[in-house]
C-alpha cells in the first residue's frame, strides 16, 4: 500500500492552469473591420469589384 500523501505537500506539475477570460471589448478576430463599407474602386477605369 502506498502511502496517502496530502494534497498540501505536492507541487502542482505543469503550468498552473491560467483561464483566460474574455472580455466583452476584447477585439475579435473574427470581426472584419476591412472592408466594411469601403468600395474597392479601381483607379484606372473607375469601376468597382476591382482596385486595378
Ligand atoms: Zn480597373
């Protein structure tokens, strides 16, 4: 039988489990701030879809 060790005397092995909270006004990633409402229009022949 091994003896009961208590959970006082043992080291945590590893990283302490760090829990990253998200905030509300963390930015996301997933979030496309580009191109939001911005038309690409080309520069030479003026016309939208492309910028060349
Ligand atoms: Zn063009």
């Amino acid at each position: 039988m091994l003896p009961v060790l208590p959970l006082t005397l043992r080291k945590p092995l590893g990283r302490p489990t760090k829990v990253r909270r998200k905030e509300p006004d963390e930015p996301q990633t997933t979030t496309k701030l580009t191109m939001k409402g911005v038309e690409m229009k080309c520069s030479k022949c003026k016309k939208l879809g492309h910028d060349k």
